[in-house]
C-alpha cells in the first residue's frame, strides 16, 4: 500500500467502509492486516459481493496515517 491514500475523499473506519460499500460509493478499500478477524472478514466479503477491490494495508497504525488521521483504523475506502 502507498504511504498515503490517493488525494481525494476517504472513508476511515470500519462503519464508514461499509456504509460506503453499501451505498455504491467506495472505489477501492484497504484493510489492516492486524484489525480483529470479524471486521476484516465482514469488509472483505461486503467489498468482494460489490466488486470493490480489497486491499491490504499493514498495520492498524499504517493505515491511519495513510488517512491522515490521528488514531489507527481497521479499514479505509477510497471513494469514487
């Protein structure tokens, strides 16, 4: 993953991720290889039946401040 998401809108967090899968506006995702195994799995099979490709960030901590947040985060979308 690059060291920060590219410019524009993002969605941080696992609720916002899937809020944003749910209503056709995420592009790509990104997930923290580290985050609790039922948040990874749940973003994962929602992004996967949309057709959203899923990627993997490192780390809780990696991801966000790719986000350019302050705290970790579990996962993250790109929208479109």
């Amino acid at each position: 993953m690059p060291a920060g998401l590219p410019e524009g809108k993002i969605a941080a967090g696992f609720r916002q991720v899937m809020r944003a899968i749910a209503q056709g506006k995420a592009a790509r995702i990104y997930v923290a290889q580290d985050a609790q195994e039922s948040i990874r799995a749940q973003a994962i099979a929602a992004a996967e039946a949309a057709g959203v490709p899923v990627e993997q960030a490192e780390s809780m901590a990696v991801l966000g401040r790719a986000c350019r947040i302050s705290v970790s985060c579990a996962a993250a979308a790109v929208l479109k």
